[in-house]
C-alpha cells in the first residue's frame, strides 16, 4: 500500500515556541485534527472541507526536505500523529513533531473524525521517532478539551519531549500544576505559552512572573509577535 500524506502548508519560517525557539525550520503542516480547541489559530486544518490540501507520498516529501537544505523539520498539524512520520525520517535532518497528546505514535491507528473521515496508521518505529524533538500539547479547559489520560501518562513516561502548555489567565497554571503532579512530570519539560494571536496579547508580563514561580519554563511566541495570525509564519 502506497502511504500518502495530506497536507496543508509548506514553508519556511523560525519556530516560535518550546525548546527551539528561534531556530530557522521547515515546517510541513499535515490536515485533519481530532479536536476543535476554541482558540485554534489553524482551524483551516481540521477536517476535509476547512480548508484547502493535497497528498504527497513519501519519496515526494522527502525529496522537498532534502531540496529545502534546511536542518530543522517541523510536523504539525492539524494533529500530525496520524501520519506516518517514522517513513519520513532522513539521517542528518532534525525533526519536531508538535502533537495535542492525544494519540500515541507506536500504537497503530484507527480514527474516525466528527465529518466520518476515516485515518489508519500503521505503528510508528520508537527507534525512529525517540530521536524526533516532541512537543506535547495538552489542550486544556480554556480550549474547551478534555485531557486525554491515556495519552498523557505515556508522553509523561517517554523521555524524548517536552510539555508545552497554553494559558489566558494565572488560574490556568492550577490546573497545570495538577496535571503535572498527577503524572510526575518534571518541571523542567514543562513551557508555558500565552494564548493570543497578536503581538500586544503575548506582552504580559505578569503572566510570565506568574510562569516563573510556579516553576515552569516561559515559551515565547515569536512568531505571533513578529507577525500576528500570518499564515505561514
């Protein structure tokens, strides 16, 4: 069976937040998401008829990559994990995955979305994907998710990711705090971001206080800062 890829976007831009911040990267943006967060800034990607795509095989993905020249790869989404990334691995070439910590990649998969679309996937390799940068993403209660606990207590027990959470307000970090007690995380894989998708809305500088004593790592968002809602920034 050829494998193909949906996806949205191809581009070039700096990542903006988590642990790699301001690194120059080239993001590939796959279609289809498993959840409808209140404030998604890429709703476009969600289901068949939000927005615009096209399929790509692996050979062909990977080809873009190597032409690109660029050492950074970003996978997101949408919800990437539902693509095989594992067939998309190149030595030499760093790959990021931004996930909503809702599925687990060595797992096969067999979804269906809330428009009856149906995704398969085989089980991705962990000695392949243990060497990608993880971003784990829970969605929390002012996106209007439930907390995956399945997903959350295998991210909170691999070692090859770290948790990037989005707050509106300080009350926010309570309920992170008890996510993180509850599955044992260290503080020290643990990014907080500010929700907004205007360069005013990440200047608050009474949030990142708040970040720094609950003890948790400030994830800017560069390129909402540098750009606003621009896609393909």
């Amino acid at each position: 069976m050829i494998v193909q890829y949906p996806v949205s976007e191809i581009f070039t831009s700096i990542q903006g937040e988590g642990n790699f911040a301001g690194i120059r990267a080239l993001f590939i943006r796959f279609q289809f998401c498993n959840l409808n967060c209140t404030w998604c800034d890429t709703k476009y990607t969600w289901l068949q008829s939000t927005g615009k795509f096209n399929w790509h095989t692996v050979e062909e993905l990977k080809n873009i990559i190597i032409e690109s020249k660029v050492y950074h790869v970003i996978f997101t989404g949408g919800e990437p994990t539902f693509q095989a990334l594992d067939k998309l691995a190149i030595p030499g070439i760093k790959f990021h995955v931004e996930t909503n910590a809702t599925v687990i990649p060595i797992e096969p998969l067999n979804i269906t979305l809330r428009d009856g679309y149906t995704i398969n996937r085989e089980a991705m390799a962990k000695e392949i994907i243990q060497n990608f940068n993880w971003v784990i993403s829970p969605k929390m209660s002012n996106a209007k998710q439930e907390l995956n606990k399945k997903g959350l207590k295998y991210w909170a027990n691999s070692d090859f990711g770290i948790f990037k959470f989005i707050i509106k307000t300080e009350s926010d970090l309570l309920e992170i705090k008890k996510v993180v007690e509850s599955y044992n995380i260290n503080e020290q894989r643990i990014y907080i971001g500010i929700e907004g998708i205007t360069r005013h809305s990440q200047l608050q500088p009474e949030l990142v206080d708040a970040i720094i004593k609950f003890g948790y790592n400030f994830s800017p968002r560069l390129h909402t800062m540098l750009w606003g809602a621009q896609r393909e920034k």
